[in-house]
C-alpha cells in the first residue's frame, strides 16, 4: 500500500469513527427504550430497500433498543383482490373488506409477516410474527367510513400487551399484522397507521417511526423546500384547520397527534425509500423526515 491509499484509509476509518462517536448520545438516549416502528409502502416492495430497513432495525436491537415491528401489505392484498377478478375499493383510505377481502388479506399479511422475522433471524436478530389475534392483542369493533357499513374493518378497542412484554424481555423482536378480532372472535382487518399508534401507546414507547413513500410533511406539497423537520402538536393541529393538509396525509398526521397526545415522546414521519432512513434519523444529529413532538423545548 502506498503512502497515498495509506492515508485515504486512514480518513475512512476516522470518519466511521466520528460517525460512531456522533451516535454515542443517542444510543445512550434510547438505551432500553421501546421504538415502534411502522413499515409500509415502497420499502416493502424493494427486496434492496427491505433489507436495509432490516438491518437497520436489527442495529437499533443490538445496541440496545427493544424494536417493535407493525406492517401493511396493501399494495400486496390489491394485486392479489385484482387477481380474483375483484376491484379494490377503499373509502378515506380504509379497504372495503368483505369475506373473501378477509381472508386474502390474512394470507398476504401472514406471508408479508413471516418473510420480515426471516430477514431479522438472516441479521442475527431473534424475531417472532404475530397477528393481533395473538394472545387477544388487538381488540376490534366494526369500523365506519363516513357512516357507511364498510365490512370487516376494525377500529382498536383495547390493546392487551402481555405477550408484546413478554416477547421484549426474552429478547424478541415482536413482528405484528394488523390484524384484530372483536367480542364474537370474528377477524377484522385493521389500518396499519391505527394499529402502530394505539401498540406504540398502550406500550408508552420513546419513539413511533412510520416509513411512508414521502420526505415528511410539506407545507406545500408541491414545494419541496417547505419541508417541515419538526412540528409541535399545535403546529400540526393549526396545519390541518386551515387546510393545508389533505389526501392520505391528513388520517396519518392524525394518528401522529393522537399518539404524541396519549405520551409517545415522539412521532416521525420518514421516507422508507430513502436507504437507512430509521438510522440517519436515530443516530444523527440532522436526522430526516418530519418529527411531531408536544413542546418544542421537548
């Protein structure tokens, strides 16, 4: 090796080490913390993409953190209604879910959730798939779409955590399909943004972390310079009243304020397509996305 290369990987090595360093405070932050992470959109499509948000939630596990996983599989159960010879139908962005919408979401859900523990066993990360039906986790009744009768769709009722504990404390990352059943043991399906906001409150977790297919929450949508990198609760509230947020962001920022309300510290909004987005906003001082905190002094 010349004196040349010697010193280039020199520099490489101090940058990685002043990389580490610079997450030594946040690892510290969120040592022993619970962080919901809720994976959806593009980043479950791209086998690339969904190796890195693998890997990187196997990072936040092995460092210390105690990750819970809560994930879609839209774009999947469409393709697959389309493949029956049925046409999706969504109303406020909630699927219209009859009988046999059901049971194809439970399959692709099932598939989707045991394909995500087999990539975090593959990280050296011990993982366990679950559906709400588990240990009676997620409590449902029928779900209403602007009044209307919209089949087997679920709205939390309760949220019973013993075996999300029970995962944590043997060393389990909880995998969860959002999934849920009422009071008579029928299954619903359930909107994942709702599932991941109500698992994350009744857990009290540190951190809620939604991968979507945006930067985070824009002013303007169409002005990428009015990304907002951190929102108050009154922020946020005062965006929506005077109409400035619309289409699918409106029942996700929602969500947001309704869990940042019932005590998660905080709620980010990420984009999923952006290569190791949960760790550039853990672990650095910048971060990305869009934060939604109480306080700004929080």
């Amino acid at each position: 090796m010349n004196a040349m290369s010697e010193t280039k990987s020199v520099d490489i090595a101090m940058n990685k080490a002043q990389t580490l360093i610079e997450a030594l405070p946040y690892i510290r932050k969120f040592y022993n913390k619970i962080v919901v992470v809720k994976y959806g959109g593009s980043a479950m499509l791209d086998e690339e993409l969904k190796m890195n948000v693998i890997q990187d939630v196997a990072l936040l596990k092995l460092v210390g953190m105690h990750p819970v996983i809560v994930h879609g599989g839209g774009k999947e159960i469409s393709k697959w209604v389309s493949m029956m010879g049925k046409e999706p139908e969504f109303v406020n962005g909630l699927r219209v879910t009859d009988l046999e919408t059901m049971g194809v979401a439970e399959m692709v859900l099932n598939k989707v959730n045991k394909s995500l523990v087999q990539f975090l066993e593959k990280n050296g990360v011990k993982a366990v798939g679950l559906t709400g039906k588990d240990g009676g986790m997620l409590n449902v009744e029928k779900k209403l779409a602007d009044g209307r009768d919209i089949g087997y769709v679920g709205n939390i009722t309760n949220v019973d955590t013993k075996i999300i504990d029970t995962l944590i404390e043997n060393g389990y990352v909880p995998v969860i399909a959002p999934i849920g059943m009422d009071e008579n043991y029928q299954a619903y399906n359930i909107n994942a943004d709702d599932a991941a906001c109500a698992i994350a409150e009744a857990l009290g977790a540190e951190k809620l972390a939604f991968l979507t297919d945006i930067e985070g929450v824009y002013k303007d949508p169409k002005d990428p310079s009015t990304l907002m990198s951190v929102l108050t609760l009154e922020d946020a509230e005062q965006l929506i009243s005077d109409g400035y947020i619309g289409g699918g962001m409106l029942p996700k920022l929602r969500s947001c304020i309704d869990a940042v309300k019932s005590g998660v510290s905080r709620v980010h909004i990420l984009d999923g397509r952006k290569a190791h987005c949960l760790l550039l906003e853990f672990f650095t001082q910048k971060g990305v996305g869009t934060a939604i905190i109480n306080r700004m002094e929080d």
